[in-house]
C-alpha cells in the first residue's frame, strides 16, 4: 500500500508577519466599525521597536492608528524591548494616502454603483477546500497545528511556561492512503513546534513541557503510535525571536489589511463547504478567478478528487445556482462589511477556516438541493 505525507503550518501570534496581519486587520474592524462602505488595501511592516503602517484607505471613519498599533502590540505581548517591541515606547510610522481613482471608478464607480455591479478590487484567483475527515471539514493537519498553535499562545498568556515567549510555529504532518480520491488517515507522522525562550531553560525541558502541556491536549492519542516523530525546537536554541531576529510583512496575496472587494479574500470563504457538507462529494476543491473591475467571475471550478456522488459538472452548475460569486453580493450574502468585536482581527489567528465563531459567516453551511442516485 502506497502512503503519502502532507503538511499543515500554522504560525503564533507573536511571530513578526503575524503580527502584522493582526495590525493591519485591527485597522480594517477599525474602519468598518464606522463606515461599511470602507476601501482598505494598506501594509504593515515591523522590526525591532518599530512599525509602519502605510498604503491606501479610503474611509469616513476617525482612525487613531498609533493607538491600534500599540493597543494589538500590547495584547500580544510585545511590551518589552527584550522581546523585540515595547508596545508603549515604539515608534510608529504612519503614511496612508486614499485609493487610486482610477481603480475606484473601476470597482464601484466612486459608489455610484449597485450591490450587483460593484467589480472586483484586484484581479485574482483564489481556492477553497473541504474535506469530511474533520468536524470542521478540513484537513486533520490543519485542524491540529492551528489548534497546537492557539494551545501554545494559551500557555504562554497564563504563564504555564514562564520561560516561553511570544514567537512560534507549529506544523504537523499526517499520513495518508489515496483510495480512489478518498484520503483514509493513517497516523500523525510528524508533529514540530519551535517556540521562543528565554534563556533559563534546557532543550530537554522545552521538549517535555510541550509534550505534556501542549501536544497531550490537543492531539488524540489515537492519532499518535510509535512511529509519529516529535522535533521540538529542532534547531536546539531559539532565545533571539520575535522582532530582532525577523521582519515582519504580508506577502501580496494576505487575507490581512484588504476589504471585501478584494476577492482574493472574500472570494475563498464560499462554496467548498456546503458542496461536502451537503454529501455531494467527500472532498473538493473550487476554484474561482476574476479580472479587475468586473462583477462576474471568469471562471469556477470544481473538482471533487473522485469522491463526488454525481459528476463534477453538475456539482459546477449547482454551485452556480445557488451562490453569487460578484464581490458586492458576497459582501452582502456573508455580512462582510460589518466591523467591530474584532471580527476580521479573530481570523489572523489559528486560520481563516474550520472556526466555530458567529462571526465567521462563511461558515455556514448553505442547503443545497440534489437529486442522489438511486442505490
């Protein structure tokens, strides 16, 4: 029988691109808490004792961006040079300017435009995926390292590990069987987690804590057999984290930092979901791509690996009918343009998907009608 390995990561709230997407998703509540109609395409970028925040934002709210950024900064743990950043005595550089006109008359035609025609704020293509092994309908590598991940912040917000600080990774690896498009688990093969620490404290000691504290707590034992690899702290001293040993900044393709008219971010969160949770297919992937300016998708696809109960073309013209794919009526049909709580700030964290929170509306499951063949 042929295996195959595939990987999950997940990085903590104290590594520096992290920390960025929680600044910049801050920012985002921030502005739709006061103008849903808000046009935010900006950057973050951190390094030791310093941020900037710069890029477009076009809003009608009053936004104190010093206060958010030492505010998120504060609630992560930065608030010593020691750590890289000290919340109440970093610089903060600050340098927003509005959106383009031009791709503002594109996108909604300075808001002269519907709901229905509103075109999409950046050409793109993004994916979604689903699978039924998990509760959560996603890959058992996901939901574990981002649960590893949100463990790990816990132990060192309550101070489990006095030693631990606020930069870290975890990554998980499981081990699979195709049969015939169905993924069947075999064990847990690989579980890593390097974490950032002060200096009192042996590698010996760090691998047993995260054993007994972490690692116990979040993967079911029967996932776990003799063989499953721990390689904890690998590279054996990881005192010098966080802002002075890294950079912080998004890559170009973030969720982070971007309003619902860029559909690289609200364009992944629909579809997938509904298609397995509906037992049209075990697993799937949908794919949908967009050029800039323009309301309809370019393409959708859909392909379930195999494992659907009907063909994938007519999963296609299902999905189809029943989602509408234009970025204005995504933002309507998920309640995108609503901020406050921390809302878009709570998806920088542990993933996008998989989350039981009300405000992730992309997480409910649409009803979908079809016709099940006859046994």
């Amino acid at each position: 029988m042929e295996t195959f390995l595939f990987t999950s990561k997940s990085v903590n709230k104290g590594h520096p691109d992290k920390l960025c997407d929680q600044i910049s998703d801050a920012v985002l509540d921030a502005c739709l808490a006061q103008d849903p109609n808000n046009r935010v395409a900006y950057e973050t970028c951190t390094k030791t004792n310093v941020v900037m925040v710069f890029g477009d934002i076009t809003t009608k709210a009053t936004v104190n961006y010093e206060n958010i950024v030492c505010d998120t900064c504060c609630a992560i743990g930065f608030v010593s040079y020691d750590v890289g950043l000290d919340a109440d005595n970093c610089k903060v550089l600050v340098n927003i300017e509005q959106q383009s006109p031009d791709i503002t008359q594109g996108v909604h035609g300075h808001l002269t435009k519907t709901p229905k025609e509103i075109g999409t704020g950046d050409q793109s293509h993004m994916f979604g995926y689903a699978i039924d092994e998990t509760p959560e309908l996603m890959p058992l590598s996901h939901v574990l390292v981002t649960k590893l991940g949100a463990k790990l912040t816990e132990v060192h917000k309550n101070e489990t590990f006095p030693w631990l600080r606020p930069d870290g990774k975890t990554q998980v690896t499981v081990e699979y069987y195709n049969d015939k498009g169905t993924m069947v688990l075999v064990h847990v093969h690989t579980v890593l987690i390097s974490t950032q620490h002060d200096e009192t404290i042996t590698n010996d000691q760090i691998a047993t804590d995260l054993k007994q504290h972490v690692i116990r707590h979040v993967v079911p034992h029967k996932y776990l057999d003799d063989n499953t690899i721990f390689h904890l702290n690998p590279s054996g001293h990881f005192v010098i984290g966080g802002l002075h040993g890294d950079t912080g900044a998004h890559g170009g393709g973030a969720f982070s930092r971007k309003d619902p008219t860029k559909v690289d971010r609200s364009g992944a969160y629909i579809a997938a979901k509904s298609i397995v949770a509906n037992g049209l297919a075990k697993r799937c992937i949908v794919q949908v791509s967009y050029a800039i300016g323009v309301p309809e998708p370019l393409s959708v696809f859909v392909d379930t690996y195999g494992t659907g109960k009907i063909p994938d073309m007519e999963i296609l013209r299902i999905v189809k009918e029943n989602f509408d794919f234009r970025p204005g009526m995504i933002s309507i049909n998920l309640d995108l343009k609503r901020g406050g709580n921390g809302r878009f700030l709570k998806t920088t964290a542990y993933g996008n998907f998989g989350r039981d929170d009300t405000d992730f509306t992309w997480e409910v499951v649409k009803p979908l009608k079809w016709d099940k063949p006859q046994a």
